[in-house]
C-alpha cells in the first residue's frame, strides 16, 4: 500500500486542529480539498479516521493509531526532500512563545554566534508544538511542561530567578525580600487564565495562593499598570527583565525558596539541520559562562526537577 503524503498530511493537520476549515486554512488549500484527501486516504485503508457530527470532529481509534507513525512518515518525507534538494543551507528558523515573559532577552545573547537565525512568535507551546511537527519552524525557545509530544525533545538552557512585581501601596512593598508563601494573602495577577498559564498556576498552588485574577493581555506596560493600581494584585517577572518606567511600581526579590523559570531549546525529532547544534553550542557556553543552569533544591523552587536534555541528534 502506498500512501499518497498530501493526504497523510491533511490527516496530521485535521487531527491536529480538530477543525477541517483550520486545517485547510494551514495548508491554504479549501476545506472541500482537503476533506476529499481525507475521504481518499480513508478509502485507501479502509476505515474511518474521523468521527464527524453536529458536535464537531474526532479521531476514531483507527485514527488515533494512525496518527503517531502518519507524523513520523512525515517528518522522514521532509528530511528526504531536505537531503536531496540541499535546504540545510536555508536559515534556521526559531520561534519564542510565552505570555509575559520575554524570552527574547535569553536568546538574543545567544543568536548570532553562529550561523543564521529567522525569528517568529508563537502564542503558546502547543501552538510552537504543533509548528514544530508540521516543520514549519526547525526550533522554539521558551518554558517546556508536560505533557510534551513524543515526536518532540528538549534541552534545559537556563533557570531565571523571578521577583514579585506589586504596587507601591501593597501591605510588604517596603519589604527589602520576601518568601513566596508571604504572598498567600494577595491576587496573583495573571494575563491568562491560570490553567493555559503552567508556571503561575504551580505557583499558586505550592505557596498557597488562594486569591487569582486574571485580565485581558495587552502586553506588558499595559498588565503591570493594572498591578499599580490595585494593591492587592501582585505578579511575577523574570529578576533581571528591565521594567518599564511605571511610578509607583516595586520589584521585590523571592527568598527561601527563590522560584526558578526554566527556559528550554525544544525541536522536533529527526530534525538534521546544522544550525541546531549550533545554537544549542552556543546556549550551553552561555550558560557555562553565566551560571544559568545554577540550581539548589535547598534554597530554590522549580514545578518540575531541571533535567539537561539530549542534544538534538
């Protein structure tokens, strides 16, 4: 049996998406066409891949079967195409993701040292997730939780200490440090709800945070003028982030333990391009001569334990 890849692709996308209209969209094809794909591809292994109704689209368990090894076939097609036509040559493309968070700050020491970089932003890991497995991006830098995809890997490149951000007129403002667990009895600020934001929920939940709210992103100035002008909110940025100029807005350092953001390099598996080693050589030296990966379970708290990594082949 030979399988038609335009079809496993559109079965990838489709099964991704949960939505025929957006998976077409992804493939700028029509949703006409890539629904007959799937028809054909149903046809040709003689089962239904999707459950379709008035409720929406599902995978079958012939689907979900199909879908794991349907992503490896493809991501060997891509490679084989890469290996004959030379595209390792091309620059490697890197996305960021993260809400408030700027993990641009981390990269850019980072990129440049060696070979050739074209940025984009992806709204959040699974997004970036799926870009990865699609191959339309070769690598993504931000905070990886699980559950992560098996088609995917990882490498830890730096844990960030975070400060809490509050208004001059909070009840601790004044304190020169503070445990997290002081905090119990102020609003987390999030700019997401709580459950598509990993890092602040694990917070919340382990220093006993009853309080949360959360508002609409509008990026950074815009959410920590929100954090002024209510003393009872606080948030959390990364210690060594510049803040904007915002009068009436303190940075209070987290002790006993310090809470630690884990940046991480995550690519796809099987993914052969060079300037992947690359950039995870120069993220390594960095760390090395920043002390990034500096972790002490005693004094500092991580939602998960670091673990380093492989390298990406």
């Amino acid at each position: 049996m030979d399988l038609d890849m335009a079809q496993v692709r559109a079965f990838v996308r489709a099964a991704e998406e949960l939505h025929f209209g957006r998976a077409a969209g992804t493939l700028a094809i029509s949703q006409q066409a890539l629904s007959k794909r799937i028809a054909r591809l149903e046809s040709l292994l003689g089962t239904e891949l999707f459950q379709r109704g008035g409720s929406g689209v599902g995978l079958t368990e012939a689907g979900e079967r199909f879908l794991t090894p349907a992503r490896q076939t493809l991501a060997a097609a891509d490679a084989a195409v890469a290996a004959a036509v030379g595209r390792k040559d091309r620059p490697l493309r890197v996305d960021v993701w993260g809400h408030l968070y700027a993990p641009m700050r981390t990269l850019a020491q980072v990129a440049g040292r060696d070979g050739e970089f074209v940025m984009g932003h992806g709204r959040d890991l699974s997004s970036v997730a799926a870009a990865l497995l699609h191959g339309d991006i070769d690598a993504a830098f931000g905070r990886v939780h699980p559950p992560l995809h098996t088609g995917l890997a990882h490498r830890l490149v730096r844990l960030e200490p975070v400060d809490a951000v509050l208004s001059a007129d909070h009840p601790l403002a004044a304190e020169p440090a503070l445990r997290p667990d002081q905090l119990s009895d102020s609003v987390l600020w999030a700019p997401s709800a709580l459950d598509r934001l990993d890092f602040l929920r694990q917070f919340a939940d382990r220093f006993g945070i009853r309080n949360t709210a959360t508002g609409v992103n509008l990026g950074l100035i815009h959410f920590l003028e929100d954090v002024v002008g209510d003393p009872r909110l606080f948030s959390l940025l990364p210690a060594d982030m510049p803040l904007p100029h915002i009068p009436g807005l303190r940075a209070v350092p987290l002790v006993n333990p310090t809470p630690l953001y884990a940046w991480s390099l995550l690519w796809r598996i099987g993914n052969g391009h060079a300037g992947l080693d690359r950039l995870t050589a120069a993220c390594a030296a960095q760390a090395r001569q920043s002390r990034w990966l500096e972790y002490d379970p005693a004094h500092d708290w991580l939602p998960e334990p670091p673990v380093a990594g492989p390298p990406p082949r």
